[in-house]
C-alpha cells in the first residue's frame, strides 16, 4: 500500500489533507511543519511548509495525485508515491477499508 508524501504551504495545508479523507482518496493524512530550501527559477528559496503523508491504496493513489495537483497552489507541486513493505495487517485492513475501491464507503 502506498503513501503520498505531499508538500504544500501551510495556510492550504488542513483543506488539502481534509478534502482527501472527505473524498474518500485517503485513510489518513498526518501533517508535519517543515522549513524547505529548493530551487526554483534559478534562485535558492527558503519558506514555511507542511509535509502531507496521505496513506491510500494502490487502486486510490492515482486518483489522490491528480486531485492533489488539481487543488494545490503551486505549480509544480511535490507529489511522491512511498510503497511500504511493510505495514501491519489491522492498520492495512484499517486502511483499505476507510479508503475502499471507489471511495465510497
């Protein structure tokens, strides 16, 4: 099963993990405050992040990328698929469960 490793700022952060599990594409988002230094056009940033650890499905993650990068603000957002090897089968069932086939559950 995988999980979505999703960067975004913090001020959208809560409505992104919270439209995830709303539409039925994740289980769980955990949110962890970051600071990030990255490149882009050219110049080194520093700013203020939130990482998302969205835990879906196989059958979801596809679909939790493409509404994550329809709603988050950036224009190229950090969206990155962990597959775990191993998970324990109550939180994996847990998982499948409150995510389901179609989301809808």
């Amino acid at each position: 099963m995988p999980t979505a490793f999703i960067t975004a700022p913090p001020d959208t952060a809560s409505d992104l993990a919270r439209t995830l599990v709303d539409d039925g594409l994740a289980a769980c988002v955990n949110r962890v405050d970051c600071t990030s230094v990255y490149r882009w056009d050219g110049d080194v940033h520093e700013d203020d992040e939130v990482i998302l650890l969205a835990k879906t499905t196989d059958a979801r993650y596809a679909v939790l990328a493409d509404r994550v990068d329809e709603l988050h603000p950036y224009e190229v957002p950090c969206i990155e698929r962990f597959d775990e090897t191993a998970v324990t089968e109550n939180f994996g069932d847990w998982r499948a469960d409150a995510v389901g086939s179609d989301g809808a559950e």
